[in-house]
C-alpha cells in the first residue's frame, strides 16, 4: 500500500492516472457502445431482446437484407451526394474567405468573428432558421431569387423531390464554412511571407504564386480539413430532422438519418446498427487520413 501510495505522490503514478482516467471514460462511454452496436448487426433484434446481449446471431444477413432493400441505393447516393456537395462548397467559400481576410483590412478581425456565430449555433436551431428561409411561400431565398430575376415562381425547397437534398447541402454548407475558414486562416497564417516577396521578385502573378506556394505549402492543412469534413459531415442529423426529415419519400433520406428512423421509427434496431457499422467504416478512413495529415503537419 505504502509503495501503491509512493508511486502517486512522486508524480509518475499520478501520470497515469491522469492518462488512465479519460482511456477508462472514453473506453465505457465510447468503446463498449461501439462494440455493443457491432455485435448487434450481427443478431436478430427485436423489441422484447433489446436488454440482452445474448441474441439469436445471424451472421450477415443484416447486411444481406439491407443491402437487398430498394431505398438502399438512393439512400447511398443522397449520402453521397451530400458529403461531396457539403464538403466541397464548405471549402471552397471557406478557403476564399480566408483568403480575403489574409489581407488584413481595417476591421477583418471582428468581420471575421461575426462568420463564427454559424458554427457555434446548435444544429436544430439552424436546421429552424433555414426551415423558415427555404419556406415555399414566404421564404426569403425564393424572395430573393425572385427579385433577381433568377426565377419566376416559388420553389417548393423542403417538398420537392428534386430539391429538398439541395435545401439540406446548402444549410449545411452555410454551417460548416466558418469552421473552414478558420481552420484554413491558421495554415496560411503559417506561409512565411519571404516567399512571396522572392516569388514577386521574379516575376510570378498572383496566380502563379497561388499554385506554387499557397496549395502546396497548404496541402497538410487541406487533407487535415477535409477529413474532418468528411466525419463532421457523415454525423449530420439535426439539419434532416428540423428541414426535411428525410423526405418526401426518402428524397432527402441519408445513412445517419435512416439509421435513426430505421431504430427509434420503425424499431428496426438490427439494421439501423448495421447502417451505423458501415458508417464507422467510412469515418474511420477518414480518421487515418487526418491524422496523417496532421502528424506530417507537425514534422513539417
């Protein structure tokens, strides 16, 4: 006991105990639920089971059925289209942002603040906001567009089936953009300005400049943004459930959302964890690819 009580007071135990804590915390509230939810796409699970965790195992039939279901595919494909649209349109005005705020005109600083207040609003009160902006009759987008000549009559966002997606891409790509900012401010932050004064001095155009110096001094930090992205992006609800709820008839519907209703609508738990498996698959790729980009990050 003496030597148990040694090892805390002369600071090495009490280092582990510091590291062993939050392993002891992730491992319970993280680590047995994933395996809990692994283990449950491999069973038949029902409402009377759902308390026990010795269940009748069916190996890959979950996924065999799944897989099997018509929505499946365009259920896929919304997801798809959703994780490249978002991702894309996040970095793109992010990274122009930035950009233009590297210029450090008087006031940038609380101008960029004020791009903050999106990333910092909870989902489902952006998903209300832009319930009201994308409204068919009184929504302020299709006022705009409407002005401007873009269209003639109201677009119906949230009901249409060719643009209820589009409705939940663009919300989303208004509330991840600051994030990206942000994050793209810090890398160039980081571009030692002697290069573009020797690159200016020889003659390269702001262009040039951007493609020999910015991209490729970036690239760490854009791998970085977009594997986050990519997790951020694949554990998105709150913006289905306040705009559209995945529909009409699964216009709307991705992976995260159609796990959610497969298990708490239609008590489909067996496969709502099969969905959530497959989804793991894909953040944990992205994960690795994260953390490469930062580890060379912090070599570079």
């Amino acid at each position: 006991m003496k030597r148990i009580l040694a090892s805390v007071t002369d600071g090495k135990g009490f280092d582990i105990g510091l590291v062993l804590l939050p392993l002891a915390f992730l491992f319970i509230m993280s680590g047995l639920p994933l395996v809990y939810n692994v283990v449950m796409s491999f069973q038949e699970v029902d409402m009377f089971s759902l308390g026990s965790f010795v269940r009748p195992f069916v190996g890959f039939k979950n996924y065999v059925d799944l897989f099997s279901q018509p929505e499946t595919r365009p259920i896929l494909l919304n997801t798809a289209l959703f994780v490249s649209s978002s991702i894309a349109g996040q970095f793109l005005i992010g990274f122009g942002l930035a950009l233009f705020f590297w210029m450090n005109f008087p006031g940038a600083s609380w101008l960029r603040g004020l791009f903050l207040v999106s990333w910092v609003m909870p989902g489902l009160v952006v998903g209300a906001i832009w319930n009201w902006i994308l409204s068919g009759d009184f929504g302020v987008l299709n006022f705009f567009l409407r002005e401007t000549g873009v269209i003639e009559g109201n677009i119906f966002w949230r009901s249409d089936p060719n643009y209820s997606l589009w409705a939940v891409i663009i919300a989303n790509i208004w509330l991840g953009t600051s994030f990206n900012m942000i994050l793209l401010s810090v890398g160039l932050s980081g571009i030692p300005k002697d290069l573009y004064e020797a690159a200016e001095l020889d003659g390269a155009n702001a262009l040039q400049r951007f493609f020999t110096i910015t991209l490729p001094m970036m690239r760490s930090t854009i791998g970085a943004i977009i594997a986050l992205g990519l997790i951020f992006t694949l554990q998105q609800f709150d913006l289905f459930a306040g705009i559209t709820s995945g529909g009409p008839n699964n216009s709307s519907n991705v992976t995260q959302y159609w796990a959610w209703d497969l298990s708490f609508r239609q008590y489909d738990f067996a496969k709502g964890a099969t969905i959530s498996v497959i989804m793991i698959v894909f953040v944990m790729l992205a994960s690795v690819v994260y953390v490469r980009s930062t580890r060379h990050e912090v070599r570079g």
